[in-house]
C-alpha cells in the first residue's frame, strides 16, 4: 500500500522527469479521484513522450463504456483491472513502433459533498503485456479535505507508473 502522505514537490518532478525519460508510453484513465496525477505529467517538459492520451470517465455511462459493462461498485480492483486493460489496448492502438506501452488506472472515492457509506479509498492498476502491477491506497474519512486526498492518491498513480518505467519500484 503506497504511504498515507504525499511525496514533496520536488520528489514528485524528479519521479515524473524519470518516467519521461523513459521509454514507456501511457494511456492513463482516472476517475473519482487521481486527477491530479494527469496535470502532473501534463505539466512537466517530455510529456509528449509518455502520455498517448488521458481521460476521465467521471459518469457512470463513460466508465461502463471504457470497461465495457456497468459495474455494481465503481471503485474496486477489478474496476481499476478491467480499467487499465482498457487504456492498455488503446494504447496499444495509437502507437506505430515497437515501444513498451502500459494502460494505468486509478478509481477512488474521496471526501464528498453527500453522505456516502464506505471508506474513503483508491484502487490503482497499471496492465502491461507482461502483466498487471496494483495497489490500494485507504485514506482515513474526516482526516483530510478532498484536495489533500487527491494529491495522496494522485502521488500514489506516479508511483505505480514509475514501476512499468523502471525508475520505481
């Protein structure tokens, strides 16, 4: 389970220079929560070598369609699995050469507006030819604004894309 707190600013540009140095190519999809993983990489220099294309399937219709059924939980690993295999195939399609591409996905549920049963929580998965890389994060209701919490989980999307890109472990 990635840590509880985010990394520091300069951690994270460090990592995601990293990971655009990399060969790895991404088609990334985050919704519920994650999103600030997406600006991240958008706004670091190199960005065009990593990210093929990014979307946020925020309705339930866009993430029945990006996962091809309507799930009973929106935010479980096997969301996050089918999600990322999803992005991986896509992937898959926009890419001409021979270089190592990955479909990475976040689904969580952070802090809310309305009353909500359950853990405030995020599942994470990067699928790759060669297999899978996951992680769940659980954050602690009432203990941080919605904001704190995305940037928890969104250092914890950086994290598991720097597997795939051989910069993290």
């Amino acid at each position: 389970m990635p840590p509880s707190s985010s990394m520091s600013a300069s951690e994270r540009l460090g990592l995601i220079d990293q990971i655009h140095d990399s060969s790895l190519s991404i088609v990334i999809a985050v919704t519920g929560g994650g999103v600030a993983s997406v600006a991240d990489l958008l706004l670091v220099p190199g960005a065009s070598r990593t990210v093929l294309e990014a979307v946020v399937p925020y309705s339930s219709q866009a993430l029945s369609r990006l996962v091809g059924y309507s799930p009973d939980q929106a935010v479980s690993e096997e969301v996050a699995e089918k999600m990322a295999l999803a992005c991986l195939r896509r992937a898959q399609e926009l890419v001409e050469d021979e270089v190592p591409v990955a479909g990475v996905a976040c689904t969580a549920a952070l802090v809310t507006d309305r009353q909500r049963r359950g853990d405030n929580r995020a599942h994470i998965a990067v699928a790759m030819s060669e297999g899978f890389w996951s992680s769940n994060v659980s954050l602690e209701k009432g203990l941080n604004d919605r904001a704190t919490e995305d940037r928890i989980v969104s250092d914890a999307v950086l994290q598991m894309i720097g597997i795939p890109s051989q910069v993290a472990e």
